[in-house]
C-alpha cells in the first residue's frame, strides 16, 4: 500500500512492502531560479538537500540539461545502464558513456551549494541563471533561457495525448 506523507517540506512516498519493511521514495518537485557565480558554484534549493544528503551525483541529462540524483538513485540508474547488452547493441554502449563519463560526485559545502565541474556547465550551457526542477526521482538544471524556451512551448493537448497512450490520467 502507498502513502504519501509530508515530512517538513518535502513529501515522502512510503511503498509498504510488509508489517517488517517499508520503502521510501524521494518526490522531488517544484521549480527554483538561482545562479551560478563566478567559480562555478550553485546554490542547491534547502528542500533538494535534505532528499538528496550531503553528496550526490551530477551528471548531462536530456534535452541540454543537467540531471541530478541521490547517490541511492544514482546506484539504481547505474545498474540499468550496466545491465544493457554492452557487447551487442551500439545504442547501449552509447547511452553508457553519454551519462556515465561526464558524471561527478558533488558534495555540498557550508552554505548549501556544489562546485559544478566546467565540463558540465559547458554541456548544458549554464552561465549564470538557472532554473532548478524537480521532476520525480531526480533534479534537473536548466539555463534560465533554456528552460524558458522548453516551458514555453508546452502543448497541453499532446501532452494530454501522451499520457493518455502511456497509459496515464489525470
């Protein structure tokens, strides 16, 4: 049985697998405008932290975004690239090296904020404003133009549509 609970600011999916071990799922969601100084650095949203501890992995994600995990999350996404048929599908090599060598490990300092390696920034084009999302089990960073365009162009109907072939509903 699931249950949703809010614990502080963040809300905690809680997948009941028996009386003796229960699961918890990070929801992460929201969005959040911050910047990037001059060395680099980011400020990660206080409700981000707390889910995510005080390292995690950043690494290139999607549509010219960075994709942001908990180093749990991180473990269970690790294991589906490595359980991909590495030897016979060119496509599985590829996926694999594309979030895999750009990845870091990045811990938070003193005032909640990561040292973004340049490799990264460079990859999802960050130069000072950000936007942070939260989209379910990871974060992603946006430039604030980037995001802007992608947001923007949101088409409610094929949106809709989509679930609707997924198998989703709203």
């Amino acid at each position: 049985m699931a249950r949703c609970h809010k614990v502080g600011q963040k809300y905690i999916n809680s997948l009941f697998l028996s009386s003796a071990r229960m699961v918890v799922i990070v929801m992460f969601m929201g969005e959040y405008n911050h910047t990037v100084d001059t060395k680099g650095r980011l400020i990660i949203p206080a409700k981000f932290r707390e889910a995510l501890g005080e390292e995690f992995v950043v690494a290139k994600g999607m549509d010219g975004c960075l994709f942001v995990y908990s180093k749990e999350e991180w473990s269970l996404f690790e294991k589906k690239l490595i359980d991909l048929p590495q030897l016979t599908s060119k496509e599985s090599r590829y996926f694999s090296r594309y979030f895999l060598s750009g990845a870091a490990v990045v811990e938070l300092d003193k005032q909640g904020r990561i040292l973004l390696p340049s490799k990264l920034r460079e990859a999802a084009a960050l130069d000072k404003d950000v936007v942070l999302v939260g989209v379910g089990n990871r974060v992603e960073i946006w430039s604030k133009d980037r995001w802007d365009a992608v947001s923007e162009g949101e088409d409610l109907d094929e949106i809709a549509l989509t679930l609707e072939k997924l198998g989703l509903s709203i």
